[in-house]
C-alpha cells in the first residue's frame, strides 16, 4: 500500500515528535557512556547463571512465581548486608525489569492525571518521561550551583506544588552528587503530609550507585524503617554488572509495595530473570570484588581531571561530571574519533564519563589531552 493511503495512526498527541530515549550504542573499543559497570561477570558466575537458567528452562511451559518471593527475600538479605539496615523482609522488597521498570510502577500506582511528579535537576533524563509515560505532571526544581540540593528551598518548593511523587537520585545522575542522610530525614519528614489531599507525597530515593559511594556516605536504607511513604531503588545493572539482565528493585513498607502488586503486569519478571538474578547474588563478594576498584579509579579521575584545571563535581558514583567546554560536542567528538565514548549529558558545557578499566581509563586520559591540548 503506498504511504499515502495509509490510514493515520492515532498516536497520542502528547507523544508526537518523541524521540525514543536512549544514547548513542556505538561499535567504539572504549564505552564510558552509560554507566556500565566495565568488568565481565566472572567465569564461575557465568556457569552459575548458566546452570539456573538451564534449570528454569525445564519449567518455561509454566507462568513464573507471580510474587518471586525467593528473590524478594534474598535481595532483603543482600541490603541489609549491604547498607546495615535491619528488619527487612520478602514483604518490604519489590523487583522488575530494570529499576526504570519499578520506578515506572510507582508513578502508574501514586502518579497519574490531576498528579504531579517533581525531581530537582540537573537529574536523570529518564524521570520525565515517567511521568509523560503515566501521564503524571512532569515538575522540576533546581540545586546549587555544586549540584547539592538546598532542604530548606526543596522543601518549601514540595509544599508548593504537593506532588505525589518525588524522585531524588542519589547519588545524582549524572553529577555523582549523594544526599546527606540528614537532608534526606528533612525531606522525609516534609513529605508525610505534601501530598494529593492531605495525603504524604511518596519520597522515592533511586540509589542505582549506592555500591559505589565513599566511605563515610550512608545509604537512605538506614532510615527507611521510620518513613512509610519511603521507598528506595536500587538496580543489579551498574554495580552487579548486570544490565544485561534488567534486574533492578526497591524497599520500602509492605503497604507501598502492595500498591505496586496492583499495577504490575502478571507474570512481570519472567522465571529466566528471576533465576539469573538469584544466582548472581549468591556470587555477590566475586560481582562485586571490582567495586572497590572502580572506587579508587574514580577518585583517581577526578584528581587527574581537577589537575589538568576542569572543574569536577564531587562524585559518589561509577562516573564523573567535567568541564567547562565552550563546545562539548566538539570535544565529545574529538573523544570518539579516538575510540573513546563518553555521553553529552547533564548541564550545557559538561561531559559526563563513565569509570571504566584502567586501561580504558588511560585511553580516555591520552584523548583528552589530544583533544583539549592541555
Ligand atoms: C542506571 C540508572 C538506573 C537503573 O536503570 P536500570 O533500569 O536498573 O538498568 C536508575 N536510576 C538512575 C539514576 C540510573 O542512572
């Protein structure tokens, strides 16, 4: 049929123009853009992982366990490990395809038409289109000029508009920038009573690089338990190495995740994902043995970037924010034409550069220098 007679698609109005999201998945030898953490899993978790799916597959003629209940309690185990909170159950965990999958849940479940959504930016690109997604009003506030955010003015901003929903990224992407657990204990106690009607506007804490913060950083799971209308997001992509397997979950009180199983599609996170995330996490030490390192290559980066004379925001994350550039696009592609792909992204004359092994990381440094001829 030619195009012409083609019938109109009634896409939505709000969706004409849309691009999808997404950076730029290039063929480059070095890939600094999206996060990722840059070591393979290792090989007796590969056979482990192999070995469950295999297992799984013996029963894929069934629908998978509708509530995962088993990774529920096992991601309850690996967070209280990891974090130092105490008292979480399977009833306090949730999970789905990807932490941007959980997230969209909790606007489908609080947010909607008539509701708003607020962040603080420069924040992550993905939030907005939450709320388009869900059809919730898409608010943003802004942070000082070092990327912290000011309680005082987040809070008077948040009475103002009482959202139901709230999404603070922390650390923050993609200027690495983590809450201070006081900041977030303000900002929870405001919550209880800013959102719809009187009700608590939900304060969701998306920590997808809590492994990788400082020493001294603390994780807003060690507060949860005195906020109901708390949840905090975390995902197996980044420090588990994991992306590929679209894994990532929340904590939060058993009343708001029950809100979340009423919107979820059934049979959500097929039994190959519930199998692969289990027996990752019974490989937790081996995934995450290269964390520490990251950590001290990224605190390496920022030193060796604040020594060339850029400006870098303080990171808790696997990345870090730089510049200034008069033109970041020239530079962006000055690095790509030497093999390196780092992302344009976040506040106009910054680049963000993703952590990746120490060799990638000295291809990175060599570009830069060819590049910005400093
Ligand atoms: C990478 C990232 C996520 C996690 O995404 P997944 O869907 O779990 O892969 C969530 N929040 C932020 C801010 C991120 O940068």
């Amino acid at each position: 049929m030619p195009d012409s007679l083609a019938p109109e698609l009634p896409l939505r109005p709000d969706l004409v123009g849309e691009q999808p999201y997404g950076a730029p998945q290039l063929d480059v030898p070095h890939l600094l853009n999206v996060n990722e953490n840059p070591y393979a899993p290792p090989a007796e978790v590969i056979e482990d992982i192999a070995t469950s799916v295999a297992a799984a597959a013996a029963g894929l003629n069934r629908y998978p366990d509708r509530d995962f209940r088993d990774l529920r309690a096992e991601l309850a185990a690996y967070l209280e490990r990891e974090s130092g909170a105490s008292g979480l159950t399977a009833d306090h965990l949730w999970a789905a395809n990807g932490s941007n999958e959980v997230m969209l849940h909790l606007l489908q479940a609080f947010g909607g038409p008539g509701r708003a959504v607020m962040s603080f930016g420069p924040t992550y690109s993905m939030y907005p289109e939450y709320a388009r997604d869900s059809h919730t009003h898409w608010v943003e506030g802004s942070r000082r000029p070092d990327y912290s955010l000011d309680p005082d003015a987040t809070i008077a901003h948040i009475a103002q508009v009482r959202p139901a929903v709230v999404l603070l990224a922390s650390p923050n992407n993609p200027t690495g920038t983590a809450l201070p657990l006081a900041d977030v204990r303000a900002i929870a106690d405001a919550c209880a009573t800013t959102g719809p009607d009187g009700a608590a506007t939900i304060l969701v804490v998306d920590e997808a690089y809590a492994e990788f913060r400082r020493k001294g950083t603390p994780s807003a799971l060690s507060v949860l338990a005195d906020y109901p209308h708390m949840a905090v997001a975390r995902t197996m992509s980044k420090a588990f190495a994991l992306a590929g397997a679209r894994v990532g979950y929340l904590a939060a009180a058993p009343r708001l995740v029950d809100c979340l199983r009423i919107v979820r599609l059934p049979y959500h996170l097929s039994a190959v994902t519930q199998a692969v995330a289990r027996a990752a996490l019974r490989h937790t030490d081996a995934l995450q043995a290269q964390v520490t390192q990251l950590r001290a290559e990224r605190d390496a980066c920022v030193t060796w970037l604040r020594d060339q004379g850029f400006t870098v925001a303080d990171t808790d994350a696997n990345f870090v924010l730089f510049g200034p550039f008069e033109d970041r696009h020239a530079v962006w592609q000055g690095l790509l034409d030497r093999g390196v792909l780092i992302r344009e992204t976040g506040p106009k004359q910054y680049l963000r550069v993703s952590i990746g092994t120490v060799d990638q990381m000295a291809a990175f440094r060599g570009a830069l220098k060819e590049v910005t001829g400093r």
